[in-house]
C-alpha cells in the first residue's frame, strides 16, 4: 500500500463489485422471484426465499446502493489510505441483500447482526474519541435490538418447533410481537430508542451515512412488516395505535431536534427519525385496520409505508451523499460556518434543493405524494368511527402537520444557511466544485425522486404485488377513475402528473409573459444592510437564530439551556463582546439514558465494593457463609 | 466394642484441639495443637484399623503419622522461622465470640448429621457431627484471623475434618486415594510457605 | 366526475376572473382601514396600478443572489395560481377541481412560502434571515391548524375534494333550509367554528394586523415584508400580486365555509358572482375592521391566538366525528 | 486399537511432561508443539471412532460423550496455546525474560496439561479429586510467574481458597462414599463413576443431595461461581498470557466436570433438587459479574470476570436441561477458543506495552492492527453475536431458558447486555480513541504509541514474529465455525446431552 499508484485499487474494484452484486442480487430475485433454496451446512441450513417483500427490498436496496456505490467511486479517494472502507461497506451491503432473501430465523438473525457489525465498524471508521462513543453506543442499542429480536424468534421457536419462517405464519402472538417491533424500532430509531441514531449517522463517512440512514434503518421496517403481516397472530389492534401514536411522536420530535441541529449530518440524521416515525405511523393503520378488518384503509395505509421508504431512502440518501461533497469540498459540516456555497457548487446546490423538497414533502415531489397517503389513511381511520382510532388518528393527524410543518421550517434553514447568503468563513469561500461522477451519483436518485413524484402510477403497480403479499389487497393508482373497489381511495384525488403539468405549463407561460411583456433590466448591487458594513457576512441571520424563535415556543421540548455572556466591566449600550452559549438537550436522552446510566453505575460501585473484595478473609468468609447457607436450605427446605 | 469407645475420646479430643484452637493467638502454639490433633485423627484410625483388622487403615494411619504429625509441622515450624513471625496473632473478632460461634457450628453440625447419619455406618458415634464441627470451625478460623499462618492451620484443620470422615466408615477409603490426597496436601503446603517466604521478601523489599 | 367542455370553459373563465379580482379585495381592504382611520385613502385599483408600474422597473439584484432569487418569484406566483385553479368561487367546479385535495391546498401553501423563505435568505441580508425565520415561526404554528381546518371539512362532509367539500355543504343547506330534509347531516356550528379558526389563520398568513403589518418597513414588525425586503421590479410585482391571491384564496374558502353558494349550471352563474363578490367584500370589511380595532401584538404572543385556531378546528373535528 | 489411543491421550502429556525437566527450552517449543498437535491429533481420531463408554488403564479412566466433549476442548486449546506459545517465548525471550524462566514454564504447564487430562479421564471419584489439586498447584506457580507482589497475593488467594474448595470438594467425595461404601463395600468401585451410576436409585437421597451441594459449592469455588469467585479475576489476570487462556478456557471447565458428575449421580437416583442449585448458581454468577465488569480497570481481569459469567451461563444451562443442556457443551468449546482468542491477543498487546491498565491502551487499531481487530471480534465473539460461534450455544440455552420461563429469560437477556456493557465498551476504547482526551502531548510520541508517554512508541510488527498472529488468525476463524461445525463434533455434543439426561429436540 506504499505504492500511491495503487492506492485506489479498493475503491474501485469494492465499489464496482457493489454494483455488480447489487445488479446481480435485482437479476437474482427477479429471475428467482417465488422460489426458494437452501444452502445446506452440517447444522444450519440456510434458506432463502424470493417472495414480493424481499423482491421489493432487494430492489430498493440494491438500487440506491448502485447509486451510492457510484457516487463512492469519486467521493471515497479520501479514504485511499484505509482502504477497509470499500471491504466492510461491501459486505455491509451485501448482508443486507441476504438479509431480505433469508427465510429462516438463524440465516436472519446471522445476516441481521452482520450487517450490525459492519455498520458498526464503519462508525468507528474514523477512530476518533467521537467515533468511539458514538459507535459504542450504537452497537449497544443494536445489540439490544438484536437479543429482543432473538428472544422473539426463540419463543417463535418454542411454539412452532421449526427455524424456517413458512411455519411462523400466525404464530406470533403479543409478547412475541411486543420483543420483535421494540427490538426493530431500536434499529429504526424510533423514538425512545433513537438516542444512538444522531451520534451514529453523523459519524461515519458521508457514503456510508447514505448507506446507514437511507437502507438500514429500512430493514428494521422490513422485519417489523414480516412480523405484523405475516407473523402475527392478529389478536391485537391496540399495538396499532400504539404503533402510531409513537410514531407521530417520533416524526415531530425528530423533526424539532433536527431544526435544532447545527450539523448538517446530524440534522440529516434526526430527519431520519422524523421518517421513521411516519413510516410507523403507516404501519400503525394498517395493521390496526386489519385486525378490526378495514381492508382498503389496510392496504392504503401499506401504500404509505412503502411508498414512504422508497421516498426516504432516495432523497436521504442524495442527502447524505451531498453532505458528504460539502463535508469534502468545505472541511466543515457546520453549517454557521457555511453559506453561499451554491455559487461554488451550482449543480450541487440544484439538486440539494430537491432532495431538500423532497423530504420536506413539497407537493408536487415524491415525499409530498406518500405523506399524502398517509394523510388520506389516517382521515380514513376516522372514518371508522372506532371508538379509539378516532381519537388517537386526530392527534396523529395533529402531530404529522406539525411535524410537515416544522420540516419545511428545519429545511429550509439546512438549505437556505447552507447554499444561500454570503459564504460565513474561509472555509465556505474556498470550496471547490465537486467532481462530476460524485453529483451523478446524487443526480440519479434525485431523478427518481422526480420522477416518482410526478408519475407514481407504474410504481405504485409494482408496489402492489408487496401490497398484495402483505395484506392480500391492492390499491388503484389511476390518476383518473374514481374506483367503487377501494373506498377510501375514491374519497379523494391527488393527480401529481396532471398538478405538475400544469405547474410547468403555467410557469412557462409566465415566465414567457414577463420576459415579453415586462421589464428585463438587471442591475447588480450589494446587499442593502441599513448602509452600514455591507460586506461583513456576520450581520447574516444564523442557523441557530433561524430557528431560535420556534425553539422558543416549543421549548418544552428541548431543555434548552442558553445564556449570554457580557464581559462585565464594560458600558452598559457598547459591548465590545458577549458570548452566547446555547445547549440542545434531547429530552429522552436527559431524563431516561443518561439517568439509567448513573443508576447502574451506582449499583455496580455498589456490588464492586461488596462483592470484588481484595480481601481474601472477606473472600474465604463468602464461600463458608455460603456453604452454611446451602446448608441450611439442605436442612429445612429440602425433605 | 472398647476400640470404639477409646476411639470416642479421641474424636473429643480432635474437637477440644481445635476449639483450644480458636481460643488462642499464638502460632507457635496452633501448629502444636495441629500437630497433637493429628496425632488423635491417628490414633483413631489405629483403633478402627485394630478393630476391624484392616490393612487399609494401618497403611492410612502410617502416612497420616509421617505426613500429617512430623512432615507438615515440621515445615511450618521451619517457614516460621524463617519468616520470624512469632507474634499474637490479630483477629476481625474476639476470642469468646469466636467461641460461642464455634459452638453454634458444633450443633448446625449436628442437625446436618441427624438428618443423614443413621447409627452403624461409622466407626464411633457423632464422628460425623464432630467431623463437620471441626471442618466448619477450621473454616473459621481461617475466616476471622488476619495471618496468613492461621489460613494453613485452618485449611489443615479442614483437611483432618475431612480425613476423619473419610476414615470413619468401615475400612476407609481406598489407600491410592488417600496416598494422593496427603501428597496433595502436603506440596499445597510446601507451595503455600514458598508463597509465604516470596510475599514476606516483597513486603520487605 | 364529468368532464366536459363546457366545465372546462366556465372553470378558465372563473380563474381568469378571480386572479384578476385579487387585487381589488386587497385595495378595497387598504381603502377601507384608509377611511376608517379618517384617511382619505387610496384609489381601489391602486394596486392594479402598482404591479404595472412594478413590471416595468429595472431588477435590482444582489452580488450574492443567486438562481433562486431568479426562479423563487415565478414558484411563489405559479403556486397560488394553481391553488386558485383547484378552488370553486362561484361555480361548482373548478378546472383542477378533480385533483384539488384539501392536504395538497395546505401544503402548496407551504411550497410557496418554502421558496419565498428560501429567496429571502439568498442575499445574505440580515433582515432575509430574520424574515425567513419570522415566516417559518408563523407558518410551524399555522399550517397545523390550516390541515387541520381543511381535515376537518373534508371529515365533515366525507369529501376530499375541495369542490365536492363546498358542493355538499351547500347542498345540505339546501336540502335542510329549502326542503327540510336530511337537516340532521348538517351542522351550523361547525362550518363556524371552521370559518372563526380559518379567519385566525388568514389573518397570520396574509401578514396582517395585530399579526404583522404589512405597511410597514420596520424591522421589528416585518414578518411578509422582511422576506421580500430585496426584491425589485417583476419579481416585487410578481410578490406582491402572489399575496393579493393568497389574500383572495384565504377569503374565496372562508366565504365557501360560511355561505356556499355555487351554480350548478350556466343560468346560475350571474348571481352566483354577484353573491360571491358580496360575500368578499363583506369579508373584506371584516378583516379591514379587525386591522382598525386591533394594535399589532408582541411575536411571542402570535402562538396563543394561533393555538386558539388550532383548539377550534380541533373541536370542530371532534364535533363531526360525533355526527357518525 | 482404541484403548490404545485412549492411553495415549494421558501418555503423551507425561512424556512432554518428563521431556520437559532435560530438554532446552527453543528446543521444547518445538517439542511441545509437536506433543500438542498429536493429543490433538489422537483426541481426534478418539472422537472419529468413539461410540460407546470406554474404560481404559485399569478401570482408573474412562470415557464417555461428555468428558470427550472437554477433552476435545483441552485439546484444540492446547493446540493453540502450543502454537501461541512458540512465538510467544521467542519474543519475550528476546525481550529479556531468562530461559530458565520458561523451562519452568513448560514444566508447570506440562504439569498442568497432564494433571488436567487425568481429572477429565478418571472414573474414580478419587483420582479426579487429586489431579483437580494438581491442577491448582501446578498453575500456583505459574500465576507468579511474574514475581511481583501481586501475583504473589493473587498467587495465595488462588491456592487457599481453591484447596479449600476442592477439600470441601473432598468432604462431598466422602459422603458419596458413605452411601455407595454401602452398595459396593471397600473397593475402588465404590468411588468409580461408572458403578455408582449404575447403583442409582440404590443410594440413600439425603447423602446424595448433601454430597451434591458440598461439590457445587466445592468444586464451583474452582469453577467461580459468584460469591466464591473472587480468586478467579486476580489469579486469570496475573499469569503469562497462554496461562491465562488455558486457565479460563479448560480449567474451569475441569472443575465443573466435577459439578455435572455430582449431578448426574443425583439424576441417576431420580433426584431433582440440584438443577435449582446450579440454576440459582449459574444466575447469581451471572449478575455479579454484570454488574462487576464495568469497573474493571485491567483488561485482563476485564476477560476473567467475563470467564465468570460465561460459567454462569453454562451452569444456567446445565440446570435448566433438555436443549439447553447442548447449548451449554456448545459453549463449553467455543467459549474456550474465544477466550483463548482474548487472552492471546491482549497478551500480545501487554508483551508489547507492559501495560494492563484498560485507561492507557488506546488506538490499537492504528498500532496493532492484526491484533486490535481480532481482540474486537473476539470481544464481539464473547458477547454472543450472531455469525460468532457462541452464539450458537447462547441461542440454545435461551431457547431453553424461555421454554421454562419467559421472565427468567429477559431477566438473563439484561444481564448479558450489561456484561456486554461492560466488556465491549472497554475493549472499544482499546481500540480506537485517544489516550486522555486533549492531551497536549499528542505532537509527540504520544502520538503513535498505545501505551502511556513513558514507553518508547511501539507497534507490533517490531516486537512479535509473525507466527504469533497465525493461531490467532485460526482461532478468530475457528469462532465464526457457527457456518459449519463438523458434523462427528455436533454429533458428540448431541448425545453428550442425551447422556446428560437432556431431551433431544432439534
């Protein structure tokens, strides 16, 4: 590795080879679609399935990771020195694939876990301190994760006796569910359990960020539908709303912390668990509804999830991957020490601002058109009249538009600091431009995000078939029938083709009439700042004051803490200079792990100074009074 | 039958040895007292030897003679000497207390060994209760004294405990395995007054 | 759904005649509070007069703006026209009235005020920020309560779309005033409440008083103002004309809710208008008497009355869930 | 043909054993390899063709499906130890140990490998009991090997409170031969295994239980079971580093084969009480050792306490029976070669820096990197991971935990996530990170240097020949053999438990 030349070997060959075995996994389930095989071992056989849910996943992930793979072809020569990267990002993504294909619980639970553990390895990537406490407590909350999974498929075990996942249709009643979807949101960062995600994500390198927060939470999402709609008992619906209500909870936390955020990747990554949340509160309905048997709100609500992952994975992917430029290009990811950049980096900042759109649901983009289902699914779930749902879908309903609302607010600020304005340091004045195979890679899935948005209709098709498998349903896209089939689906109407058309047409038109029939004359000035230093970049508004006054209203939230500080001895009007510390607390954080923390510190000082005595006396005196307690239980219990 | 009841007395005297044990503070004067409580395991095999006419228990008794009453003491007479320790010894309790909790493990003992022990298993009755007795009593000996001469004495304490059990029943247990067992013993204690020796040089040094 | 010609025709020419409206309703608002306060007032096509003037002055750009502040005033404008080609103001349907969902409304409105917020941090002028961060503040606390008025119609009249939500309001007012039939599907309180949220919401959204104010260019009340603070010529007008249809798309629903009157067929069109343009202008009078009445209020008391709105939607939401 | 083999296993320990007293020590390197890798080699071939009980050497010595299983342990650690343990003197050697030292070394450990062999092998109750002794005396020396005060402390608390233990272990060997003597009357069947097993129900209960109890708290004193255990992290962290592996990987092993005779005698007499002991036992463990770990400032102590709960797990599973019963054998092997894989590797690391403190390790993965990451994925492999091997045996002593109690099995799941708290966070920070945060220093030799400013920067590549990485390589694959295990070993595992008494269901 000393030889230069060589340097980019790994990058190359690992990233091309991702983007074969990703072509060849899509070839491989498609070709394969409906059949099984096993790979016999002397003691475990691993078995795979191709049914539409893995089809699905393998597709989704396999494409994004084509694109990723594409965009780290470029991106990753920063990483020539520890070529690990390429290998463990590799494998990363190819226990994923076998992941979704595997149809046992060992085969799962192997694959689960590798892919935890190349993730895991990628966090710590780096080796710094940060690294380290992020990627500790991340493997934590996903080692937990894994044992609640196992524990639910050991008890699975015990009430089937078999390991293959065709004998557990059914099998899993509330426990078992119970162990499963807390182990799955754990890995989702839902919200009790997201602490880990916004240390985790921003840490590891921008491709593997895209990786982690666009494709692996979703597996979470895909093991939570494998047990709600194939496993599951259906005893239940309460673990519906519940699913809900944590959900919306999730998705309006999440969304408030990452308005609070000054790390672009950190915002990025409490994003995800906005969308995580949403993606639960699709799957809350649908399974809510069929337990109490509303089949079209059932296969409505299964649109929304899934349409939503797609959603999410493509344009927090592109997100990610167009940090990761910005983090490469700035050397900063805080973003008050960015601005401007989208006259460094045009292209770039293009389509940063769709994915931008896009995940702040803006209408006519893709994420707009699944939140839209989700809207439509939950206004049906009040339809039902259910003495519960009704209420718990309002306050869903309440806190989905607050957390709508509050993304555009903690995107536009991500966009807007970032892109817009003066450049804020040297840093953001000094960046390059981005090299071209690095923007393809995010071009792509933004096309499709596009593309998505504006005609779902064929994808929507193909989602049917995984809609079909899941609930036993499908759901009608056309634009323009009114279907008797679905009722729901006939309450309203979203035509996205017809809506952008007519955006583009009528903003043809207008463009077209103001540059004929308006003035077209352009000066070029600097800003007005009340005429004083008009070049200082710091009388610009800064991303912890955009979003300052939210965080206000909203402070309950937060447990903020903020202070000013004035040096003291000097007039009171002209203060040469003041400090302004502020301190964004998660709340969960603050007042369940850090508190669960000390406790079990507590009882280990405890137990050490009681139990690890040094003292051999001490020592000798445990093993006699234990013996004389055995005794005693041999004389008066045992008869 | 009279072997039985002379072979009585000395299983006392096993007991009393080791409560007078307890009782006292000075080394010099417990490795005695192991030494004379040896003596008594001995004899007490000699009287089950004798009556039974074993020779399993006239060899046990020769190597419990050689091994336990000169060899041992022998060696920890000479560790001590070496390592000029010849002081009262400091205790986490009294000695009364230690005393009367020395009793009340005589009769745990005994409730032990009315549960199991029917009469005629064992050579000599309440061998098994004083056995247990002076296991426990050895253990605490080990547990309440600071030094870490008294931890042999009291480990040895539990071997003869053990050792008089083991040779209560008829004719003993099979002669390789007490052999082995003494031979244990006895590099346990040759490893332990090494030990001994090397933990004093550091403390010194 | 039929779609036919003629609907077609009727919904371009009630666009036409909406978009060409707005800036009256908002002259005659400012004429109104002129004379209110004892003012002689301005001409009530004032505003017609301004945008032409506007079209044809020079833009002024900043050093550091870039293509958003080129495309972000054609979006902003763009948006509200699709929004009015989605509403039904006297005529039963409307030209995109088969897609005009009630979320879509809510969230166009958000893509409007996403790329206004977005030009105005472009310069890189301080009062862009703070008037971008001021909309965002409004807008996180409104447009819950703007989904949640809009949810609450369409639970209302089980209908998602927002021509069908007014057609079946008016048809139930008819069905229980003129024939009595079926008045147990129809509510007056709620349609209220609905119009009293709707009124709290408009007033922030449109940049009001006591909310904001928008004659002023004081920084310490801009809100609307601060996020349009660099723009110059077309792109002003074009601003300023997009608030006029805000301003008339806010009016146009909230005179649905209260007194749906549309023609089903052509013959009814004439007094359909007439009544229309009757029922702005009294609204008109009513936001025009609330900016007298009321002093501009303090930014962090605009949550309270903005929860008020919410509270009241939510009631009224809870109330038509009940009627099922 | 077989009897022949089956000598050879004690046979060939002696040998080395004698060889060792004459023979230099570059040259025993060689030779002990080589005496290794034929035990292995005839354990093997044992393993291949065994089907039945087999009583060899005079009646002395036997074997059956569940020694086999700790032989077949004993031996592929051994193996690797050998291997390790080639370079390993070479290094330490050149690093300024004296030869004689090591002679010494191989004696004792020799010493200890035969001792080990007898106990596993002997049918007399007796002859285990010496050569368990043995065992604790043979490795006394080699826990103060290094001649400081704290080995020398460690070194005494070892040996007092295992002797005690065995000797109460001894008293429970008596009281056994208090009933049997009554069966078989004096003779060396009285104490043999195999007899006493036949004579089953023939026993008197209350001698059996109370026997039973006297050698769980006994012989679990050697095994470390909680309240007794308090030797264990002292002794385990004290010796050279192929000791240690050894130490924590067989031995306790060997002393809960004691355990499980014990127990299997009380099942032959229809008696059931013990299964709580080794539960309530296996569990206490288990909770100490989670809540200790995290306080631990040695790695080395860090991997002992985890020995501990791992014991604990295996005695859970003992207790528990039916399935679990082949999750615990399961564990019994895999936790040896992953415990050896940590032993040997952090005895790498502190050859290299002479530093046991956890605190100032840090960075390993720029500056050993072979050795950091296989320390990693050992600590991952200990904590039960899915694609590592101990898994396996994790997933069926749950398995049969959660058929008996599902609270009971969350309860055990908290546990060893605590465990995993504690032990893979500290090996974590080993791994990456910086040593202390901020420091100033880092200009210097800080900089590139695991160990604290004193030490001159080291990396591996300059103090270990390459043959030291090559059993840890081997064994870091062996722990991923969840993908295959040979089929003749699952075998033997199998019916192991079903000799053990466990139900077969898989």
């Amino acid at each position: 590795m000393d030889n230069l030349k060589h340097k980019g070997i790994f990058r190359y060959f690992f990233n091309c080879l991702t983007i074969l075995s990703a072509a060849f996994f899509t070839v491989l389930s498609i070709y394969c679609f409906k059949s099984e095989f096993i790979v016999q071992s002397s003691f475990i056989n691993f078995s795979f399935k191709f049914d539409a849910l893995s089809l699905f996943f393998v597709i989704f992930i396999s494409s994004i990771s084509l694109f990723i793979s594409i965009f780290s072809i470029k991106y990753g020569d920063k990483y020539d020195d520890k070529p690990s990267l390429f290998i463990y990002s590799f494998l990363f993504i190819i226990s994923m694939l076998i992941l979704v294909i595997s149809n046992d619980m060992l085969t799962f639970l192997i694959f689960w876990e590798l892919m935890s553990i190349f993730s895991f390895l990628l966090v710590i990537y780096e080796g710094s301190e940060e690294s380290r406490k992020a990627g500790f407590l991340y493997f934590l909350m996903t080692h937990i994760g894994t044992i609640l999974i196992t524990a639910a498929f050991i008890m699975l075990y015990l009430k089937t006796s078999s390991f293959s996942f065709d004998y557990y249709k059914g099998a899993a009643g509330i426990i078992i569910l119970a162990a499963a979807i807390t182990g799955f949101s754990i890995k989702a960062g839902i919200m009790p359990f997201h602490t880990w995600l916004p240390y985790a994500h921003p840490v590891a390198p921008a491709n593997i960020s895209a990786v982690m927060s666009g494709v692996m939470v979703n597996m979470a999402i895909y093991g939570i539908l494998k047990f709600l709609f194939v496993f599951s008992a259906g005893s239940n619906s309460f673990l519906g709303i519940i699913l809900l209500v944590i959900g919306a909870l999730s998705a309006l936390l999440g969304i408030m912390y990452a308005m609070a955020q000054k790390d672009i990747k950190k915002l990025l990554a409490f994003s995800t668990i906005e969308n995580m949340g949403i993606i639960f509160m699709g799957i809350g309905v649908s399974y809510w509804a069929r337990i109490e048997n509303f089949k079209s709100l059932e296969y409505l609500a299964m649109l929304a999830v899934l349409l939503h992952i797609i959603n999410h994975g493509l344009s927090k992917s592109s997100l990610f991957m167009g940090s990761g430029l910005i983090d490469k290009y700035t050397h900063t990811r805080n973003m008050e020490k960015l601005g401007g950049l989208s006259k460094k980096m045009g292209q770039l900042s293009v389509l940063f601002l769709i994915g931008v759109m896009s995940i702040s649901a803006m209408p006519p983009l893709n994420g707009f058109l699944s939140e839209w289902y989700l809207y439509i699914s939950l206004i049906g779930s009040v339809f039902t009249g259910n003495l519960y749902m009704v209420y718990f879908s309002i306050i869903a309903i309440a806190l989905l538009s607050l957390a709508g609302a509050a993304g555009g607010a903690a995107f536009t600020k991500l966009f807007g600091i970032t892109f817009l304005g003066k450049p804020r340091t040297a840093n953001a004045e000094n960046a390059k431009k981005s090299h071209v195979i690095e923007r393809i890679g995010i071009a792509l899935p933004i096309l499709l995000c596009i593309y998505i948005g504006v005609y779902p209709y064929q994808i929507i098709s193909g989602l049917n078939s995984v809609i079909f498998y899941l609930t036993g349903g499908t759901v009608n896209p056309n634009p323009f029938s009114a279907v008797g089939a679905v009722k729901i689906h006939s309450f309203s109407l979203y035509a996205p083709a017809v809506i952008a058309a007519v955006f583009t047409v009528l903003l043809l038109i207008i463009l077209f009439y103001f540059k004929l029939f308006a003035s077209d004359k352009k000066r070029v000035f600097e800003t007005w700042a009340c005429g004083l230093d008009e070049k200082n970049p710091k009388a610009q508004y800064s991303g912890s004051g955009f979003s300052s006054s939210i965080m206000k209203v909203f402070s309950s939230f937060y447990s903020s803490f903020s202070e000013i500080d004035f040096e003291k001895d000097v007039k009171k009007y002209f203060r040469s200079k003041s400090v302004y510390t502020e301190e964004v607390n998660d709340i969960v954080e603050k007042y369940i792990y850090i508190p669960a923390g000390k406790l079990y510190f507590k009882i280990s000082d405890f137990f050490n100074r009681a139990a690890n005595s040094a003292n051999i006396n001490v020592s000798l005196g445990y093993l006699f009074l234990t013996l004389i307690v055995c005794f005693i239980i041999y004389i008066f219990i045992i008869r | 039958m009279i072997m039985e009841k002379i072979a009585e007395l000395f299983i006392i005297l096993i007991l009393v040895s080791v409560v007078l044990n307890v009782s006292s503070p000075f080394i010099k004067f417990a490795i005695k007292l192991y030494s004379f409580q040896s003596l008594m395991l001995a004899f007490y095999i000699l009287m089950g030897a004798v009556h039974f006419n074993s020779v399993n228990l006239y060899g046990s008794f020769v190597i419990t003679i050689i091994f336990k009453v000169i060899l041992i003491p022998y060696f920890l007479f000479k560790t001590l000497k070496k390592v000029k320790m010849d002081k009262e010894i400091d205790m986490y309790i009294g000695i009364p207390e230690a005393v009367v909790f020395a009793g009340s493990l005589t009769l745990l003992s005994n409730l032990i060994a009315q549960k199991i022990v029917k009469t005629g298993i064992t050579f000599g009755s309440f061998v098994f209760t004083i056995s247990l007795a002076t296991f426990l009593i050895g253990a605490m000996l080990m547990i309440t004294r600071k030094t870490l001469f008294s931890q042999i004495i009291g480990f040895l304490t539990i071997d003869n405990a053990i050792f008089l059990a083991a040779n209560s029943i008829t004719h003993g247990m099979p002669l390789l395995v007490e052999i082995g067992i003494l031979f244990d013993l006895f590099v346990s204690i040759l490893i332990l007054s090494l030990l001994i020796l090397n933990l004093r040089r550091n403390v010194a040094a | 759904m039929n779609f036919n010609g003629q609907h077609l025709i009727i919904g371009v020419v009630q666009f036409f005649i909406v978009v060409i409206l707005a800036p009256f309703f908002a002259g005659f608002i400012h004429k109104l509070k002129q004379r209110a306060r004892g003012q002689k007032g301005i001409n009530i096509f004032q505003f017609y007069i301004n945008f032409n003037k506007l079209l044809k002055k020079e833009i002024v750009l900043s050093k550091d703006a870039t293509f958003i502040s080129n495309i972000a005033p054609y979006i902003v404008f763009v948006t509200y026209l699709i929004i009015l080609l989605m509403l039904p103001a006297f005529y039963r349907y409307s030209l995109l009235g088969m897609s005009s969902d009630v979320i879509l409304i809510a969230y166009s409105l958000a893509l409007a005020t996403f790329f206004m917020t977005l030009y105005a941090m472009d310069q890189g002028s301080a009062f862009g920020g703070l008037g971008a961060a001021r909309e965002w503040f409004l807008t996180v606390l409104s447009e819950p309560s703007l989904i949640f008025i809009f949810i609450s119609l369409a639970i209302y009249t089980k209908q998602g779309r927002i021509t069908d939500i007014f057609y079946f309001i008016q048809k139930g007012a008819e069905n229980a005033f003129l024939t009595g039939s079926g008045s147990s599907a129809v509510s007056v309180a709620i349609p209220f409440l609905l119009f009293i949220s709707l009124f709290i919401v408009s007033i922030s959204e449109n940049a009001r008083i006591p909310i904001d104010n928008p004659e002023t260019h004081l920084e310490l009340t801009m809100f609307h103002e601060a996020n349009i603070l660099e723009a110059s010529g077309k792109h002003l007008g074009l601003y300023e004309y997009g608030s006029y249809l805000k301003l008339t798309v806010f009016l146009t629903v909230m005179s649905l809710i209260l007194f749906p009157y549309m023609a089903v067929n052509i013959y009814q069109i004439p007094i359909a208008f007439i009544i229309y343009v009757l029922k702005m202008i009294i609204l008109c009078a009513l936001i025009a008497g609330v900016e007298t009445v009321n002093p501009k209020m303090r930014v962090f008391r605009v949550p309270n009355i903005l929860s008020v709105s919410f509270i009241l939607s939510l009631i009224a939401m809870i109330l038509s869930i009940r009627r099922f | 043909m077989q009897h022949k083999l089956l000598d050879l296993i004690l046979i060939l320990p002696a040998a080395a054993l004698i060889f060792s007293i004459f023979t230099d020590v570059l040259w025993m390197s060689y030779l002990q390899l080589a005496v290794s890798v034929l035990v292995f080699l005839t354990v093997g071939a044992v393993a291949l063709s065994f089907n039945s009980i087999t009583v060899f050497l005079g009646g002395f010595f036997f074997i059956d499906y569940i020694n086999l299983v700790i032989l077949i342990t004993v031996s592929t650690l051994e193996l690797f130890v050998a291997f390790y343990s080639f370079g390993y003197v070479r290094s330490e050697i050149a690093g300024g140990v004296s030869k004689r030292k090591f002679k010494f070394y191989y004696f004792w450990k020799n010493l200890f490998i035969f001792s080990m062999m007898v106990s596993i092998l002997s049918n007399n109750l007796g002859i285990y009991w010496t050569g368990l002794e043995a065992t604790t005396l043979a490795t006394a020396l080699l826990v103060s090997f290094n001649r400081t005060k704290e080995s020398f402390e460690a070194t005494w608390k070892y040996v007092i409170m295992c002797s005690v233990g065995i000797a109460i272990g001894l008293f429970a060997i008596v009281i056994l031969y208090f009933t049997t003597f009554q069966v078989y009357g004096e003779s060396m069947r009285s104490l043999s295994f195999i007899n006493i097993m036949q004579a089953g129900a023939k026993l008197d209960k209350n001698f059996l239980i109370l026997s039973f109890i006297l050698a769980l708290v006994g012989f679990g004193t050697k095994v470390g079971f909680a309240p007794m255990h308090n030797w264990l992290p002292d002794a385990h962290s004290q010796g050279p580093s192929p000791v240690s592996a050894l130490l924590s990987g067989v031995l306790l092993n060997t002393a809960l084969l004691g355990i499980l005779r014990f127990y299997q005698i009380n099942g032959a007499a229809g008696i059931y009480y013990p299964r709580y002991f080794l539960i309530g036992f296996g569990f206490l463990t288990i909770t100490v050792s989670a809540f200790s770990i995290i306080k631990q400032t040695d790695y080395k102590r860090l991997f002992a306490f985890s020995s501990m709960e791992n014991m604990g797990i295996i005695a859970l599973g003992f207790g528990i029976g039916g399935i679990a019963v082949i999750g615990s054998l399961l564990q019994i092997f895999f936790h040896a070669l992953n415990k050896g894989l940590l032993f040997l590797s952090s005895g790498n690391v502190l050859a290299a820096t002479h530093e046991r403190r956890i605190d100032k390790i840090r960075n390993l993965s720029k500056n050993f990197p072979i050795t950091g990451i296989v320390l990693l994925f050992g600590a991952m492999g200990i904590s039960g991971m899915p694609p590592f091997a101990m898994f396996l045996g994790e997933i069926y002593i749950m398995t049969g935990i959660f058929r008996t109690d599902i609270w009971l099995g969350f309860l055990v799941f908290i546990l060893l996530i605590l465990v995993f708290i504690g032990l893979f966070g500290k090996v974590l920070k080993m791994y990456v990170g910086k040593a202390n945060a901020g420091n100033e220093e880092e200009g210097g030799e800080l900089k590139s240097g695991g160990a604290d400013a004193a030490h001159k920067a080291v990396n591996e590549a300059a103090l270990h020949p390459f043959i030291v990485y090559v059993p840890l390589i081997i064994l870091l694959f062996s722990s991923f053999l969840l993908f295959y295990i040979p089929y003749p070993f699952l075998h033997i595992v199998k019916s192991a438990a079903a000799e053990f008494g466990g139900k077969l269901i898989f």
